[in-house]
C-alpha cells in the first residue's frame, strides 16, 4: 500500500508573500513525524510540502504562482462544498499539484496548515477533488486537531470531496487505516477518530497501535524539499557562509500548569518525553541533516524545574553542539538554571505572562510573581539570549487598570525585551469553556461563520458580573489596541524596518555573532538607515527609483 502525506497552504492577506515565506520556512513536523511511524511500521509512505513551494514561487515570482486569495471567499467555499465543483478554485488547485507527484497512490493525506483559516480548508477540498478526479486515490483530510461541528465533516464527506476525515495527532491513526485498508478489515471495524462514509464508528475500533507508543515520534524528514527551508545570505545581512536549516521538534505536550484559557489546561496528562530519548534524538537529527539549529514547539522547556536542569546536564554530558529557541514559564526557572540553558544552546526564550496584572494573575490561575518576571528577563539579556513575551488583551474581568499594569511592565523592562506578542483574547477549548460557572462567564455560543466577526472570534460569552458580549467584544479590541500601540512604540520598533523576519534569521545572526549586543547593534544600524532613508524620501530630499 503506498502512501502519500501533503502539507496544504494557506492564505492571509495581512502578509506578503515574503512573510509568507517566512511563516513557511520550517519542516512541517506532524507529517515528518507520521510519515516516520508508517516508514518505521513498514509501509510506503512519501511526502511533500506545498506549503513552501507555493510560498517560495509566489514570493519570489514565478511563472508558477498561485493565486491563493480566491480561496479566502467563504460564500465561494460554501457554494463549492455545496454543488461540488468551481473552475477558478480547481485550477488554482492544479497549479498547486502540478507541483509535487501525486498519482500511484492508493491513499493520500492533505494536512490542514490552519484550520481556523478559511483558505486552508478551501484548497484542501479542491485539492482533494482534483486528486479524486484524476487518480482515484482515497483522501484523507487530517491536521484538525480540536473537535469542529459534526455537521460540517459530514458534509465534506456527504459531498463526496474526502474519504476520510482524521482529528487529533494522526500517527496511531493513520496507522490503523492503512492497516485496515490492507486487510480489509475496514467494513468490520471503526477507526478511533476517523470519520467516513465508509466507516461504521459504531463498531468496536482497531486498536493494532498505542496511541501512547507514538506520542513522541522521531520525525523523518526525508522527501520534503529541505533545500527551500534553509536560510541563505542575503545583500545587507553580514556576511557568512553558514547556511541555515531549523527543525522543528517537541518532548513536551501540555502543560504541568493550569491556565485557565489555554487549550493544554483541559489536559489530564501532559506528555513529557524521557530526556535520553531527547537528547539522542536531537543527536541523530543533527548528524543526519547536517544543522545546529532547532525550533523546539514544547509548551514549555521547563515544565518542571528538575526536568530542565536534567536536560542541561544530559546535553552537557552527551556533547550535543546545537542551538535551539522555546518557550519557557517564569515559575520553576531562577538563574542557575538560565545559565544552564544558554550554555546548553538557548538563544530565545519565550515567555507567557498574558498580563502584568497581579488580580489578572490570580484570575487566570497562573500567579506569577510580577517582580521576578523582571529579574528573570534581565537577567537572560545579560546571558545573551532573546527575550520574547506573549501577552492576551481582554480577558474576563480585565480593567484599564489592569492594562495600565501590562504597559508599566514593558516600559519597565522594555531594555531586556526583545519584541511583544499580542493576541486579542478568545475564547477557546480550555478550562475556562470547561467549567465557565467557576470563572463567572455565560451565555457562551458559537459564533456563525458568516459573521464579520469570525477572523478574531469563534464563541461569545457574557461576563455574569460584568460586561456583556457586545460591550464586551468592544473591550477586547479597545484592549487589543492600546497595547499593540504601546509594545510597538516602546520595543517592537526595534526590528520594524527588517523585513522577512523569522526564526532562520536570528539563528543566522547568532551563528555570525559573538554576542547579543552586535545583534541588537546590528539592527539599530539597519534601522536607522531605513529610518534615514524614509525621511528623505517623505521630504523630497531623494527621489525613488521604481525597478
């Protein structure tokens, strides 16, 4: 039985196609890590990422671009799903297959990029169709990793466009199907969270492989085009030989933490991978594909003090030369163990703090303490590495004092921060939407996906002693803008005149770089040249030369 795994793109008409690129520019690891467990459990399996391809021809302008905007029109997708067929959708769609080999296989799986995106459902269903079409290939329609509306998969399915329709972590799965599928054994028998016309869920489920077993997989990225991914110079970076390539990689699923907005809080069980394991991973992967680098997609690198320290010292122990980026808790960290990590090869940390707001730390149930947030921040810059924090705007019960609180915070520590994240709060799959009466909401419904207000939010609430959801929405955005202008005014400034920013980037310069402070010295030069220029083009001093 032969296999193939695709990785869908998307479209956002908020980045160009060269930020497009950016966001593209690591492997694609939930396919690299189901393609290893079907590789390693003797099947033949392929893979390729679309993803990239179309970003790179788009943004480097091709005659092979694609024009994913038209995949964005809801209303286009709806009548689609609806009447089964829609010219510009599908030759948009063969221009995507016409890059990749697709035909000779029994099965073929369209991983999902972004599915709250409505682009990236679209072209995988035209995908799909085109597929179907011209090959008679099964489809299998994966990536989607929180429970969506019944309703909706039935009609992909009643519609006839996949086959199958796989949720959550696909590689116990996709195991079971092709293993059904080889033996027939489909008709008998269901297949855990795999939906399908052809499926009775009704019927007890293969249970031929543990879902426990393949929790941390090592991926196996051969076959996709690693030569797209690497990060090479460009005029106006210093100049260097190194040729960047970061791969992703995880050992730590959820959280040991509770949050009360964050998807992992509703989990029972995080997942953490024994540190061996890890370290000869990162070992393998390192020699194999010839990179230092790694973009580690852990919750949190510290999900206990104990477990960082001992990954610190099985690195030193194990000789392991790399360099990697993640996301870090404040709890559990103090500065013995931030000098563990540099040395280990830390060069960026991200961390959650959500608000600076003491009754906003209580609320959320994560209680960090504000003071040593700030001790923690300064003294990583001292170490050298990045300091990145993700903050939420509009959560339950959040006042203009409590923003007040966050702004004070980054203008506090805004020399140790290196850039801001901000999202607008929604409401998602979490503890909070688990037990709302406890953290005083109501009045929680799905909001239509034909409603303008679907690309921030997909459920509305009403705060049972506060505002209600129209006030509400309102505070959220006013919330969501006074601090996006404060973060970019006081430190995002620092690289808003560098484009492309990404990952690979910082690995480049910390890989030509002795220190921090040159990078940082590096983009106030670039800045300022940009700076210099705008100014003299705004007051006529230059004139513009259109290429």
């Amino acid at each position: 039985m032969k296999t193939k795994l695709l990785y869908t793109p998307k479209y956002a008409k908020e980045l160009t196609p060269e930020q497009l690129l950016g966001n593209a520019a690591i492997p694609p690891l939930g396919i690299a890590s189901i393609t290893a467990a079907l590789r390693n459990n003797g099947y033949n399996c392929d893979q390729d990422d679309l993803n990239i391809k179309v970003a790179y021809d788009n943004a480097h302008k091709t005659r092979k671009h694609v024009d994913l905007s038209i995949f964005e029109n809801i209303q286009k997708i709806n009548k689609f799903i609806e009447q089964k067929q829609d010219i510009e959708l599908e030759e948009e769609a063969e221009k995507i297959l016409k890059k990749t080999k697709y035909k000779g296989y029994d099965l073929i799986g369209l991983s999902i990029l972004e599915e709250v995106n409505p682009s990236s459902i679209s072209m995988a269903l035209a995908l799909s169709k085109v597929i179907k079409e011209k090959t008679g290939s099964d489809v299998l329609l994966g990536g989607i990793n929180y429970p969506r509306p019944i309703t909706e998969i039935n009609d992909f399915l009643q519609a006839g466009l996949v086959d199958y329709v796989s949720m959550g972590d696909g590689e116990s799965r996709l195991l079971d199907l092709c293993y059904a599928l080889e033996n027939n054994k489909l008709k008998k028998f269901g297949v855990r969270s795999v939906f399908s016309k052809k499926i009775d869920n009704k019927k007890p489920a293969i249970d031929e492989y543990d879902d426990k077993y393949f929790r941390f997989q090592r991926p196996d990225f051969t076959g996709l085009p690693l030569n797209l991914y690497r990060f090479k110079w460009k005029k106006g970076l210093p100049l260097s030989r190194t040729n960047i390539l970061a791969l992703p990689y995880v050992f730590v699923k959820g959280c040991t933490y509770n949050c009360i907005f964050c998807p992992a809080s509703k989990a029972t069980d995080p997942q953490i991978n024994e540190i061996q394991q890890v370290v000869s991973d990162l070992k393998y992967l390192s020699k194999k594909y010839k990179t230092k680098q790694f973009f580690f997609i852990n919750s949190t690198i510290n999900p206990s003090y104990d477990y960082a320290k001992q990954f610190v010292k099985e690195i030193k122990k194990e000789d392991v030369d790399i360099m990697w980026a993640d996301c870090a808790n404040f709890k559990g960290i103090d500065s013995k163990l931030l000098k563990g990590l540099k040395d280990a090869g830390a060069i960026k940390l991200l961390f959650g703090i959500e608000s600076a707001s003491e009754k906003m730390q209580k609320y959320i149930l994560k209680n960090i303490d504000i003071n040593k947030a700030s001790q923690i921040l300064k003294e990583s810059h001292e170490l050298g590495i990045w300091n990145e924090i993700e903050l939420i705007a509009g959560m339950p019960y959040e006042t203009d004092e409590d923003i007040k609180n966050t702004i004070n915070f980054v203008k506090v520590n805004q020399d140790y921060l290196d850039y801001c994240y901000l999202n607008p709060f929604r409401l998602v799959d979490s503890l909070l939407l688990k037990k709302p009466e406890v953290f005083r909401i109501t009045n929680i419904k799905d909001i239509m996906e034909n409603s303008s207000d679907v690309k921030w939010f997909s459920r509305q609430f009403d705060e049972t002693r506060g505002l209600k959801w129209k006030q509400k929405e309102k505070q959220i955005l006013k919330s969501y803008n006074t601090i996006r202008k404060a973060t970019d005014s006081i430190v995002n400034h620092k690289q808003q005149y560098f484009p492309g920013w990404d990952i690979r980037l910082m690995f480049y310069l910390y890989s030509v770089y002795d220190n921090k402070q040159e990078i940082l010295d590096y983009f106030k030069e670039k800045n300022q040249k940009k700076q210099s220029y705008l100014d003299q083009v705004k007051y006529g001093i230059s004139k513009i030369r259109k290429n």
